[in-house]
C-alpha cells in the first residue's frame, strides 16, 4: 500500500492567505512547499482614461443641443492641445430630457471618455477640461501596461519564489529523513499593486507566489 503523505510550508514572512491548491490525483509520496518572492516597481502612469459629465441645458431643444455639442467640441480642443486626436474624444451616453413641471428646461445629459497619453502631469490637464464651463470630472482611470512595465519585476519575484520554496523543500526533507525528488507540479500566483488614487507614481511591490510538489523518497 502506498502511503500518502502530504506536507504544506508556508513562508512564514508574510500574512496574505494564498487561496485553495489545484484538485490533482497524487498517487505517491510527495511534499508540497508554497513559497512568495517580492520585488519593487518604480511606476508612473503617463496614460490615462478620464469620463467627463458634459450637461446642457436650454429653453428650446435645439439650443440645448447645440450648447451640448459646443461642449463637445471644447473638449476635443483640450485632448488636442495635451497631444490627444479627435478620436480619442468618445461619447460614450447621451440622453435628452424634455421639460418637466418645474423645470422648463431641455436638457441633454452626455458622459464623454478622453484617452490622454504621454501626460506628465494629468493635474494640469484635469484642470484644464475644468475650465469648459459646465464640465465635471466623472472618474480619472491611470492606465497601467503589465507587459511593459511589470515583467522585469515579475522575473525577479519569481526567481525569489522559486529559491526560497527550494530551501524550503530541501530543509523540510532534511528533517523528515527523506530525499526530495524531482519536482511533480508547479502552480504560480501574480499579486499586481493597486492605486486608490489617479495618479500612479513612486514605489509599488509586485508579489509571486508559487507552490511546488516534489516527489518525496524515503532513504533506506
């Protein structure tokens, strides 16, 4: 009869709580190690997807459309001058609202989306779309490249992950009296850095988390 033995370690320098391991069919000895490596990131967003509230209002219909288009157009203007095109200016909703009891007013209600890019200070520019009168920030979205600009980082977390379930596994098979053997299965978790706030710059951390199963041996 074979007998099954499974041995979890988890690196003990850190509280995040790694979620639940695959459902595999182990049909030997083995010993499982989970294991997390760390690296730094300098990160600044220079692009960014800001939503506007451009709201219009006027007496007759037509006038209020146009003041609405009018918006528009200024907008447009100010992605312009911060190196945007026209296409990068998208109306995203628009909804017109006739006159109600106590509100004589046509109203056209529109959310616009701007892709600004290349932007070194997105501060500046929010101001600027400020001054369209009747202009409001809805949100500011910092626009983030993993590829780019977080693969170097995700190496060296890696490679910090990868050493440090070795040692583990080594150590571990060391005081247990056995031999560890080659590695069976290997599952790895990215933990990317979060921004509570638009403008994305300084220092973040990008985390790795692998576990590994190796066969385990036991000596004669």
């Amino acid at each position: 009869m074979v007998m099954l033995l499974i041995l979890f370690l988890t690196n003990q320098t850190t509280a995040q709580t790694f979620g639940s391991l695959p459902n595999i069919v182990i049909d030997r000895p083995m010993l499982s190690v989970t294991s997390k490596g760390t690296a730094s990131i300098s990160v600044r967003a220079q692009e960014y997807k800001i939503v506007l509230y451009a709201d219009a209002f006027a007496e007759d219909e037509a006038k209020a459309q146009e003041s609405a288009e009018s918006m528009r157009q200024a907008i447009i203007d100010v992605a312009e001058e911060f190196g945007g095109t026209e296409k990068d200016v998208v109306l995203i909703s628009s909804n017109t609202l006739q006159p109600i009891e106590r509100d004589l007013y046509h109203r056209v209600e529109q959310d616009i989306q701007v892709w600004l890019k290349k932007i070194d200070d997105i501060n500046t520019a929010k101001e600027t779309f400020l001054l369209i009168d009747g202009v409001q920030i809805g949100s500011i979205t910092p626009i983030i490249s993993e590829a780019s600009e977080y693969k170097p980082a995700i190496m060296r977390a890696r490679k910090d992950a990868i050493r440090n379930a070795t040692e583990q596994a080594q150590a571990l098979a060391s005081e247990m009296n056995v031999v560890l053997g080659e590695p069976i299965y290997v599952t790895e978790d990215i933990t990317y850095p979060t921004y509570s706030g638009y403008e994305v710059s300084g220092v973040s951390e990008i985390s790795v988390s692998v576990t590994i199963y190796y066969a385990m041996i036991y000596k004669k």
